[in-house]
C-alpha cells in the first residue's frame, strides 16, 4: 500500500515539489490497517515515513517537524480505530461460526423421527 501511495506521489512530485508531502500516504495508512490490523497499519505508517523523509522531503524546518507529528498523531487514530474494526470482524467471524456449530445438532434432531417407524411384521 504504502508502495503504491510512494508512486502515487512521485508521479506529482514536479508539480507538488516538497509540499504535502503525506497527503498520499493517509489513504495507504487506512487501507494497510483496515486489512492487516494493528501491524499492518503501524507498517504502512513506517514505511510512508522512511519513503517521505528519504525521497520526497527530508526534515529541515520547524513546520516539517510538525508535520510529521500531525500524521503521526492522526494515523496512530485511524491505525487504532481499523483495528477495534479488524478485531469487531475476527470476533463476528467467530460468533457466526459458533452459531452454524450449534445449528447443526438443532438440524439433525430436528429431521430424526421422534418415534420409530411402525413394524410391519
């Protein structure tokens, strides 16, 4: 994710020089924790930091510093929140497993007779 967002930017790199350098970087964010939990996340942010820093804007200023600390603060939210969401999808997961285990003696004693045929003898 942070790859494709890292060719995302580059490819506007000549009109956005070393302005909003995270902008495509938030999205990557979102969707690497929204599919990989908490790790998935906390990788996406990591490397779009290592890839902003190193290729599209180093830290020079005091506004670059922050900067880094709003995606920082804002991506630890949204990493945070797609994994209350990944862990809420893992335990539905699980309940709808349980519940079809549980149907299943239900269904079966529900199609075996309750009496035995008659015999015919």
């Amino acid at each position: 994710m942070a790859l494709a967002a890292l060719a995302v930017r580059l490819v506007f790199q000549g009109a956005l020089g070393p302005n909003v350098p995270y902008a495509m970087f938030y999205p990557a964010v979102v969707a690497a924790a929204v599919t990989g939990g908490l790790y998935g996340g906390i990788l996406a942010m990591a490397l779009s930091l290592v890839f902003v820093h190193r290729l599209i804007s180093p830290l020079y200023s005091e506004a670059q510093w922050i900067g880094l600390a709003i995606f920082l603060v804002t991506n630890s939210f949204i990493v945070g929140m797609a994994e209350l969401l990944y862990r809420a999808r893992g335990r539905l997961a699980s309940a709808e497993r349980t519940r079809q285990h549980e149907l299943l003696p239900r269904e079966f004693t529900e199609q075996t007779p309750s009496e035995p045929p008659p015999s015919t003898g």
